[in-house]
C-alpha cells in the first residue's frame, strides 16, 4: 500500500484516507467534516491560484486548504 497525503492527490483521482496527523481542535475539526480513517475521497477541484482544493467525501464537498490537506495521510 503506498500513502501519501491528501495535498499530493492528483486532480480527478481518489484515495482512501489512512490517518490523520494533528490533535487538538484541528483533528476534531476534520473528524467532524467527515475525514475518517477507511473513508475514499476524492481530489474534483482546484482554486484558480491552487489553494484550497475541493474534495468529494460522503456526498459532500468540502475545500481544505493545503497546510491542512498535508494532515491527512491517505493510500491511492
């Protein structure tokens, strides 16, 4: 399995988030948008100057920017 994180996820493609590497608010933050280990998500846009970048999860679409984005381990 390669791993990677989630700022490296090529436009298009889709992973499987593996962890999560932060604690505090930030980690309960993200827990609450829904980036749970063993969730796919997938990389569907990205800001005209790059940062943040949209992901689809769950159903849902949500932007993170790319010093969180680098938080969150995930497998391709």
């Amino acid at each position: 399995m390669s791993t990677t994180t989630l700022n490296k996820l090529p436009l298009n493609s889709c992973g499987k988030i593996v962890a999560i590497n932060c604690t505090g608010p930030m980690n309960r933050r993200l827990l609450d948008l829904g980036l749970i280990p063993n969730t796919p998500i997938q990389s569907i846009f990205k800001s005209p100057f790059g940062d943040p970048t949209a992901y689809k999860i769950r159903g849902s679409t949500i932007a993170l920017r790319e010093e969180d984005a680098k938080l969150i381990v995930i497998s391709k």
